[in-house]
C-alpha cells in the first residue's frame, strides 16, 4: 500500500465578490481552498454571497482565508477605515452594509457554513484529517505588504512580519505571493521576501496564493542547497524548475477550448526537495477573466 493518498485540490484566489465558476464542477473534490478577496468592498452581501457559492460545491471540505480586500474580518482595520473615512459615517448605514464589528466572521459560524464543512483560518497552523484516509498539514496567514495599510490584514514592508512556518507542512495558504514567484507587477517584484525566506525553510509540497491578478500561473520550483539567507535568487535551481502555466498560456489554450479549469499533478512525494507554487487569482483587469486550478497532492496516509 502507498504511503501516500492522492489528493484533489479546487484552488482560487480573489473573487472579489463573483462567483468563480459558470457552470457546475463535475470532478470530485476533496478540499477546496479560497485565497482570499473573496469580497471586493467587504459588503456582507458578498460574504453571503461567496459563501453560497461554497455551500454548493461537492467538497469534503473547503478553507478559506482572508485577502486585504476582506477588511470587516480584520477588526482593528474596519475600526480605523471608519474612524477616518473622508466624511463621517452614519453607524446604522455603517453596520446595515458592513455589519457590526465582528459580525461577519460569525457567518462562518453558522450553522449552513460549518454543515457544509467551511473553515475560516486565521494565520497558524493547522491539522485535518480528510475522509480519504489522508493527512493534511496547512499553514495559514492573510497578511500582505503595503506602504499604507489602508486595507485588511497588512503590514509596512519596512516592519515585516514574521510567517511562522512549520517545517512538517504540506500546503501553504497566503493570500500575498513570496517575492520573486509569480509577483511581477508594475516593474517590480511585490512579493514579500520574509514570506519567501519562511517557504524556502519549510519547503512544503504546494504553495498556493493570489494578490497579484496579472501573475495567474503555476511554477514547479526545484530547491537550490544554499547556506545563505534565501531568496528567489540563491535558492532556487532555474534550471530545473518549470512553469506550468500563465495568462499568456491560458489566452492562448482558450482558443480552442472552453477551459473552466486548470488541472496540473504536484508529484512532490518528498519534502525538502520541491515546491509548486500557484497563483490562483481570478479577478483580471476588470473582471473574473481567469479560473481555478485543479491540482493533485500526494499527502500522508494518516
């Protein structure tokens, strides 16, 4: 018998308050995981309405976490947008479009959303033992990097933030993408390199983000050995790492078919050697013009 279950994964990132799929997932899920953004204005009709959309779906169970756009979730953050919003607030029109502070993470305490097996995570660790005999080991963190906070879960580059990540993990849930991997925007890299520097340590199995909408893609990295503080630069081995796909790619594969999907395998049965890293965001320019990944795991049979 295998020491490993094969294990299918639905991953999105940043809906922005669409649902992410036109027509029904036929395939079988075993877990599905939202990156975050799951709202564009934090509004509880969006909530209500993402959360819908993952009542439907056929998954044994499905992870969610917060993006910077997910603000009401983010108490301290709600507080201080409203404290200094341009003009004063009215509090009822305040709290019938955004509810009251903390209201919004008790809809993931309700009844429908834990019957259908949704877990909103906050950033930590996590174990969960699926029903198809398999291990899964996740790490969390909605944080990103912004020089003005004015949104949800962020930090100031020049602060950092620590991303304490286990190195026994399986999956890695950010909503921010790690420096150097499938961040590029506006000329730069926007990717948080203290993030990069807590992957390359742990070396998990997948990595899955969004943040970055042009940057939709997937990369199979294969380790570099470095004694070196990691980064996108030492710690990676080009050479032997692939890119699985990107919107030029997706453009292109939409010419001949009707793609509501992206499938790929992450046969990485050992830790410490590689790591697939997936950007999963769906929001393009303007709108939901990308879609989720589908992808394969081997995980620990338990």
């Amino acid at each position: 018998m295998s020491e490993h279950i094969k294990t299918r994964f639905l991953i999105m990132s940043d809906t922005h308050g669409h649902r992410p799929l036109s027509g029904p997932l036929t395939e079988h899920i075993d877990v599905v995981i939202h990156c975050g953004d799951l709202t564009d204005e934090s509004k509880i009709e969006e909530f209500q309405k993402i959360l819908q959309y993952l009542q439907e779906l056929n998954a044994d169970l499905k992870l969610v976490i917060a993006g910077n756009h997910d603000f009401t979730l983010d108490v301290p953050a709600f507080k201080k947008l409203v404290a200094y919003a341009a003009q004063p607030l009215e509090p009822e029109l305040v709290r019938k479009t955004y509810g009251d502070y903390g209201e919004i993470r008790n809809l993931f305490l309700s009844a429908d959303a834990q019957a259908a097996n949704i877990i909103l995570l906050n950033e930590g660790s996590y174990e969960f033992r699926l029903r198809n005999g398999a291990l899964l080991r996740v790490y969390a963190s909605p944080f990103t990097p912004s020089l003005s906070g004015d949104w949800g879960f962020q930090y100031h580059p020049s602060e950092g933030h620590d991303f304490e990540i286990p190195g026994t993990v399986d999956i890695v849930i950010t909503h921010g993408p790690p420096k150097g991997i499938l961040d590029r925007t506006d000329g730069r890299y926007a990717g948080c390199p203290r993030l990069f520097q807590a992957v390359a340590r742990a070396k998990p199995r997948l990595h899955c983000f969004g943040h970055i909408h042009e940057r939709w893609g997937g990369k199979l990295v294969t380790w570099m050995k470095s004694n070196s503080v990691p980064s996108h630069i030492t710690h990676i081995e080009n050479r032997q790492s692939t890119v699985l796909s990107n919107i030029s790619q997706l453009e292109t594969a939409r010419q001949t078919s009707d793609l509501t999907y992206f499938s790929a395998d992450c046969d990485v049965k050992k830790l410490n050697l590689q790591t697939l890293f997936i950007n999963a965001a769906l929001q393009g320019t303007s709108d939901i013009t990308q879609i989720p990944w589908i992808v394969n795991v081997p995980l620990p049979r338990i």
